[in-house]
C-alpha cells in the first residue's frame, strides 16, 4: 500500500480501481476526478470554422433550395406546380432544370 493509495470506498472508486488492487493510487484518482468534473460543453472557441466547411455535405439540390429559401422538409410536402412556382419567384426557370425530378 503506497502512502497516495486509498481504499476502494464505493462503486464509482470500484470503476476506477483498474489494476482490481482494492486501492485507488493517485492516477486512478485524477481520472475519476476528471470524470467526475468534466465539462464536455463546448465553446464557439471549441469550434473551427474551417473544420465545418471539410465536414459538411453539399449538393447540388441544396444550391437550389438555398436560393429559394425553401426547406427540404417543404420541398417534399409541396406537389409539383408548387415546386414550380417557388422556383420561378426565386429567378430560376424549372423547364431549363434536368434534375427537377431528383428533388
């Protein structure tokens, strides 16, 4: 028993007694400390915002719905001369579109 060891006292010290010694020895204690006090929020310091453009997904769909201002959601609710006209107010000709029907 080292001078830093204490005795496992409780299930969460039983979590942390890795070496299954019955003793909790000072790196046992920091992890269960820093487990115990964590913060797992993250600040908008946390975030990289070169990072989100690598991750993101990008379709050409989505080009067309960002001009229009129209959610997917939106999209798939509307029928087809609905889809239509909202193209037409956001300046885009649907006839001129090959891809109307991959929506």
């Amino acid at each position: 028993m080292g001078f830093f060891d204490d005795e496992v006292e409780n299930s969460l010290d039983e979590m942390f007694d890795f070496n299954h010694d019955d003793l909790i020895d000072p790196g046992e204690r920091a992890m269960q400390l820093d487990f115990i006090f964590r913060d797992d929020t993250k600040s908008d310091e946390d975030y990289d915002d070169d990072d989100e453009e690598e991750y993101s997904f990008h379709s050409p769909v989505d080009d067309f719905l960002l001009q229009t201002g129209v959610t997917r959601e939106e999209w798939s609710l509307m029928d087809e001369v609905q889809q239509k006209e909202v193209l037409e107010e956001a300046g885009i000709d649907p006839d001129e579109l090959d891809d109307f029907d991959d929506f």
